[in-house]
C-alpha cells in the first residue's frame, strides 16, 4: 500500500490539500479496498474528491481528474459508487456517506 499512499499524497500536493484531507481520503480508500476491487488510482481520485468536500477545501471535478490523469467520468463514477451526500443545506454540504459503511441516507448525487 506504500505505492498507493505516495499517489495520493502527490496528487493532494498537486491540488494544494492540507494533511487533514490526505487523512480523510486515505481512511475513505482503505475501506473501499477492504471492500471491493478497484482500480486504485480512480478510487484515491474519488477519495480525494470527497476529503476535500468534508475539509473544505473542495476542488472540481476537472481539477481532480487533471491532477491525476483522468477523466471527469471516471472521478465522478467512482464518487457516485461510494459516496452518498445527504443534503444541502443552506448551500453547505451536509455531510457525505461512505456507501460502503451500508448508509441508509437515501441521498443522491446530483
């Protein structure tokens, strides 16, 4: 998991995150390599994508799949297979569940 972790801590440098999301993304990833096969670098792209929403410090979708040679189809797939939002409120993200963890939110992406 070494390799993994140098992939995602290069692409949050890349994208200027802080350490706390880094810790975010890296505990959403080891739950979905526990729970499903995946192709690591679209799973640490999502991951990151979603740390950034929780940490505040949101980045687009254009600049996470750039940051990692992506397409903006193959980030928002892999965010809409494992995260949930539960609502806005107040324009402000609510919070984001982890689809894996069996949340019963019923959110959507939009």
């Amino acid at each position: 998991m070494t390799a993994t972790m140098e992939i995602l801590r290069k692409g949050a440098v890349n994208l200027g995150m802080t350490e706390r999301s880094v810790e975010r993304a890296t505990e959403y990833l080891m739950k979905f390599v526990n729970a499903d096969e995946v192709k690591i670098i679209g799973a640490i792209a999502a991951c990151l994508y979603a740390a950034g929403i929780i940490e505040n410090e949101k980045r687009t979708l254009r600049e996470v799949s750039y940051a990692f040679d992506l397409s903006e189809a193959t980030v928002r797939n892999y965010f809409k297979k494992y995260f949930k939002r539960t609502e806005k409120i107040g324009g402000i993200l609510d919070g984001i569940c982890c689809v894996v963890l069996s949340c019963s939110c019923g959110g959507r992406i939009g």
